[in-house]
C-alpha cells in the first residue's frame, strides 16, 4: 500500500512531458527528468514534501533522495546512479531511525 502511495504522489508531481517517474525494484524508484536543472528537481521534492505535511505521523511518507546530473561527455549512465545511490544512503543514515518513531506511533495509536 505504502509503494503504491508514494508511486501516486510521483505520478502527481511529475506532471511534465520530460518528466518520467520509474520503479527500479522494491521500494527504490528513481525520476528521469530530461533536460531539466537540479532546480527543478528540487522543487518536485518540495511538492511532495508539502503533500506529507497535513498528514498524522503514521501515514505519511519517509523517503530519501539524491539529485545526479548526466553529462554525455563525462559520465556514464552507471556512473550517475550509483552517485545518487552513494547521496540517497548518505541521507538515509543522516535522517537518523524512523522506524523507531514509526514504532512509538503505532503501539501509541494501538494503545487509544
């Protein structure tokens, strides 16, 4: 359920025709957003973010995330993935543990 949510929400952002939002496996995803600036990407993110913020704490969205840019000269596909890859994990283990919160929230939401 909760992949399907988040699959909605970057179908809803991603309203641009050079815009593609993609599930790689699992709960990894990945938006293939041609010819667009890093400004532009953030500001999709920022969306989605305002979509989690009327939400109670149990049914909102973790993610994280990594902007890579691809240069025809200088990089390779691969290359740029596994960049965001390597800055999406970084975030991950910056954004501290979730799902200690998520655990407090449900036996809280159980215990009412």
């Amino acid at each position: 359920n909760l992949i399907k949510r988040f699959a909605k929400q970057l179908i809803k952002i991603s309203t641009d025709d050079d815009v593609f939002p993609i599930r790689l496996g699992g709960d990894e995803f990945l938006i293939l957003a041609k010819n667009k600036n890093n400004e532009f990407v953030e500001e999709s993110i920022k969306k989605m973010q305002e979509n989690n913020l009327d939400l109670p704490f149990i049914e909102k969205l973790q993610y994280s995330y990594a902007i890579a840019s691809y240069s025809e000269e200088n990089d390779t596909l691969k290359k740029v993935l596994a960049e965001a890859d390597r800055l999406m994990y970084k975030m991950k283990k910056e954004k501290g543990n979730y799902k200690t919160e998520l655990k407090k929230a449900i036996k809280s939401t159980l215990n009412k």
